[in-house]
C-alpha cells in the first residue's frame, strides 16, 4: 500500500502534472509524469466518473493500480510525480490490468 507521503492528494499537484508533464497513452490507461517538489516520488489515479460509472467497479481499478504501483515501486526515479488516468472501460482481469500498466511506463521510457 501506498503511504501518505508517496500519494498525490493535492489540486495544485494534479494540475501541475497535467500542466508541465509529459505523457505515455495506452489503449485505456494514460501515465503522465511531472517533476516532483519533495525530492520523493508520488502517484495519483484518476478513475472518472464518466468512463466507470460505478463506484464499486471505481474503487476496484484505483485498488488494483494501487498494488501494481506498490509492487513496481522500487522501480520508478525518485523525484517525480506520477498520475495514472483511465480513460477508456478498463478490463476486468489482474494480468490484462497489469500489461496496459508495463506498456505505459515502457513508452514513456522510450520518448524520455
């Protein structure tokens, strides 16, 4: 699980990324990066209403991503602030989940 200070929670954070970072888009998922302010790495995820329309299937996803970031931790560059945003319906299934995740931050790596 992701801890308190390893999360994105405030407005200005998320429109900080949005605004200066650069982004990796996959067939549902989109990661984008930003330089971080704390000298830590951080992660966001946005589950809009309009793409999942029930909370319940909501909460699944951000669980879900949650534990592939805190499984993949180690292995992102500190100082940077990460938002995972879905953008399309998601699939159901842990391993269909986890290589749209691994697609992104490959991509992303590739045009850094």
């Amino acid at each position: 699980m992701l801890t308190r200070p390893q999360r994105l929670v405030r407005e200005e954070d998320f429109t900080r990324v949005y605004r200066r970072g650069r982004q990796a888009r996959g067939g549902w998922l989109t990661l984008r990066v930003g330089p971080g302010l704390r000298g830590q790495t951080r992660f966001g995820i946005v589950v809009p209403n309009a793409v999942v329309a029930r909370a319940v299937n909501r909460n699944r996803i951000r669980r879900q991503l949650r534990a592939l970031i805190a499984h993949e931790f180690s292995t992102f560059p500190n100082g940077f602030d990460c938002i995972f945003q879905v953008h399309a319906s998601p699939p159901r299934t842990m391993a269909e989940i986890k290589a749209e995740f691994m697609q992104v931050r490959e991509k992303l790596n590739r045009h850094s």
